[in-house]
C-alpha cells in the first residue's frame, strides 16, 4: 500500500469534483487499497463518489449539503471545522463499536514550553488530547494535523473537556512517520496557538 494517504485538501476537491485529472487517477488508485482513506472519504459525505466512475447513481444523488459548504470561501471557516469535527467524532464513534478495541490515549503537552516528544504506534487507533492550561482560553478550538511533508491528515474542531481541562481530537490512526499537531483558537487559516510534534514509530 502506498504510504502516503491523500491530504484533507486533496480529499476536499475530489468529493467536490474539482481535482485536476492527472491527481484524479492518483487519488482512486489509492482509495481502492486504503480503508481509512476510504474512510475519510466517506466523512466527506462522499459515500457514493468512492469511484467516480459511477457517474449514473452519482445523477440520481440529490446534490450533498456538503458539496456546498466545501466551496472555497467556507472551506477554513472555523463553522466548517466544527461540522467536520463532529462528522468525524461521530464516524469514530461508530468504528469504535464496530471495531471495539479501546484506542490508546497519549496525551500532548509541554513542560514549560518545552514540548515532550509523543510517539504513537502506527496504523493503531489512538485517541490524542492536549493539555488546555497551555492554551490561550477560547471557546472554540480546532486542531489540524500535518505530515512532515505537508499533507493534512485531521482537520476539524475539537472538544474542550472543562473538567479535565484538556482537548479531545478525535480517534484516529496515523501512518508510521513524523507529524505536526497545531492547535487554532479562530481558524485553521489563521496563526496556529500552539504546534507540537508527534512521532509514529
Ligand atoms: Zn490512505
């Protein structure tokens, strides 16, 4: 399989039909061999575009909300993110009965701004949360994970559990390889707050 998974952008365009062609084979061949990219796709509200080439029962779709609300000039807004943030939390909810193996929790955090290395294992089920006290306070907060090499592989809001003071991100799992986990108080599109590295090994 191939490493790589297809960036959230990436995904983006393709369940809204606006992936230049020569990615498009790219992108498929790819969806064909990985189930969480599978999986991502179908968060998208892409259920039904898995293989473009189903053109027909694509036709008989009534078109998807999310087509819309994907239109660039929403695409970073902090609304968008908390939709997808819940998309995706509810998605992970769902795996989880179906899987029904606990998911690790590692915890981010930083000593004094000095950020202790987090590893996860790769391709595991791991449930990320982020010490809120380092964080300026706000009431929303969204965290956006990238590869070393740029691709966005989580994008979304995420819950602030007050009692805990910490950040939930959503159960996912994370490809062997170095990871950057930023954290936003406004948009994705805007300064990150707060940026720790996670390692898959
Ligand atoms: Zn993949």
């Amino acid at each position: 399989m191939n490493e790589e998974h297809i960036g959230q952008d990436i995904l983006e365009r393709y369940v809204r039909n606006a992936l230049f062609e020569d990615r498009l084979a790219h992108v498929e061949e790819h969806l064909i061999e990985c189930n969480w990219c599978q999986e991502r796709l179908r968060e998208e509200d892409a259920f039904l575009r898995v293989f473009r080439h189903a053109a027909a029962q694509v036709e008989l779709r009534p078109e998807s909300i999310w087509q819309n609300l994907f239109a660039p000039r929403h695409r970073f807004s902090l609304a968008m993110a908390t939709m997808a943030g819940s998309m995706a939390i509810w998605f992970s909810a769902s795996t989880y009965h179906s899987a029904n193996l606990p998911a690790a929790t590692v915890a981010l955090t930083s000593y004094r701004g000095v950020q202790q290395q987090a590893h996860v294992s790769p391709g595991k089920r791991v449930a990320l949360t982020i010490e809120a006290r380092e964080l300026p306070p706000a009431k929303d907060y969204a965290v956006q994970i990238v590869t070393s090499g740029g691709h966005t592989v989580f994008a979304g809001a995420v819950g602030l559990d007050v009692t805990q003071s910490r950040l939930n991100v959503p159960v996912l799992k994370l490809g062997r390889g170095l990871y950057w986990v930023r954290v936003y108080t406004e948009s994705v599109n805007s300064e990150p707050v707060m940026e720790y590295s996670l390692r898959a090994e």
